[in-house]
C-alpha cells in the first residue's frame, strides 16, 4: 500500500483533491490532501515558503508513512520538492502535476508577480472565472474553483528554494497538461532526461483534479505500481 500526500497549487485548500482522493482510497492505497499554510481553512497563518516545506514533513512525520507518493500541483512542486528531498527513504516517488520544479536560490515569482503581491496586501490575489477559460473545465468546476479559493500568501511565491542537490535526482513522474502549455518548461525538459524521472501527458487544462480526476488517479495509481 501506498501514502499519497496531494498538495494542492496557489489558491487552493485539500478540499481540491476530494475526487481523486476518493479513487486512490477506493484502490486501496492512504491518501492525504493537505492544506498548506495561509490557505483555506488555514487562512491567517503566517507562511513563508519554508512553512509550506515543513507542513509537507510534518504531515508525513507526525503520520509515520512510509512508501510515500508526494504530489505537488502548479505552486506546489516546489515545496514538493524540497520536502521529498528531506523525508529520506520514506519517499516512494514524486508526481508534478503540470508543476513548477524548485532550483537551489530560486524563487516562484517573477517581478511582475511581485509587483501584483506588493499591490495586493502581501498576497497573491485569486483567478478570476475568466481566468479559467479555455482548461478543459465546465461552468461547474470553475464555479466551484472560483468560489473555493483564498489569496496566497506572497513571502511563499518570493524566498528562494533550498536544496542540497538537483530534484533530477529524485525519482519522479512529470504530468504535463497539454491544453495549459503543450511542452514542458525548459527546466522540466532538462530533468527530464535523467533516467529517474518519466513524461506523462494528459489532454487537459492546469487543474487536472477536477476536470480528469479519474484519469489523473489513474496516473498515480501507475506511479505508486
């Protein structure tokens, strides 16, 4: 049996994961969405970006899982990633969901997006219905994405990763969603040719949980094989 801990991207709470978790869980397999930091039902909760790497460890520690499946979606590769690096041998595998990857002394943010954070209060201010057009979703799901998400807090987008060594050396699926961007970033297509990491595409938009989330548990069902 597996441990999936599912982490959702910027904007987002666990609730993001309710249709996959229930298929993961229905397979037989432990599935744990987590609410980073700042968001959701933790709104109010100062956050860096290093809080949001040691709310991954915890939640893994405080469970005591083991062959652990850590997906990171969007935002949250990057946490992701610098949280499987220090769960040692506990982790199994990671899933990038058409993520961003962490790079030593890099940050999320570009200086427009810092800009926007400065403008808004501290925090990065949620998409708009209009925003999510054209990602493969109904009226419905991003009724339901639009209504369900909370402003991020900026100092995670901003501080720079940290990481010992190159998330290339970590075994790893990369999920590219082909409606979002048809090819990976020139950073994942770098990872990419390590013989640890594996390309797997689905014809969708960016939130893939909910407009395919029988087909994306599919692929993490496989990652966990």
């Amino acid at each position: 049996m597996a441990e999936f801990v599912l982490v959702p991207g910027a904007w987002l709470g666990s609730w993001a994961w309710a249709d996959v978790v229930s298929e993961l869980r229905a397979a037989g397999h432990g599935a744990h969405p987590l609410t980073l930091s700042g968001l959701a039902d933790k709104q109010g909760v100062p956050a860096g970006q290093q809080t949001h790497v040691q709310d991954i460890v915890d939640e893994i520690a405080s469970n005591d899982l083991r062959e652990v499946i850590l997906v990171g979606h969007s935002y949250s590769g990057i946490p992701v990633g610098q949280a499987a690096e220090r769960i040692g041998d506990r982790l199994g595998q990671i899933v990038f969901v058409d993520s961003e990857v962490p790079v030593d002394g890099e940050s999320f943010a570009s200086a427009a997006l810092k800009a926007s954070i400065a403008e808004n209060g501290g925090f990065w201010a949620p998409l708009s219905a209009a925003d999510l057009e054209g990602q493969g979703l109904t009226t419905e799901q991003i009724a339901r994405i639009v209504a369900g998400s909370t402003p991020h807090p900026g100092l995670t987008l901003t501080e720079p990763a940290v990481m010992a060594d190159s998330v290339g050396e970590l075994p790893a699926t990369y999920v590219k969603c082909l409606l979002d961007w048809p090819e990976p970033s020139d950073t994942v297509a770098k990872l990419l040719t390590s013989d640890r990491w594996q390309l797997v595409t689905m014809d969708t938009g960016h939130w893939p949980m909910f407009s395919q989330p029988s087909d994306l548990a599919q692929i993490l069902l496989h990652a966990a094989r």
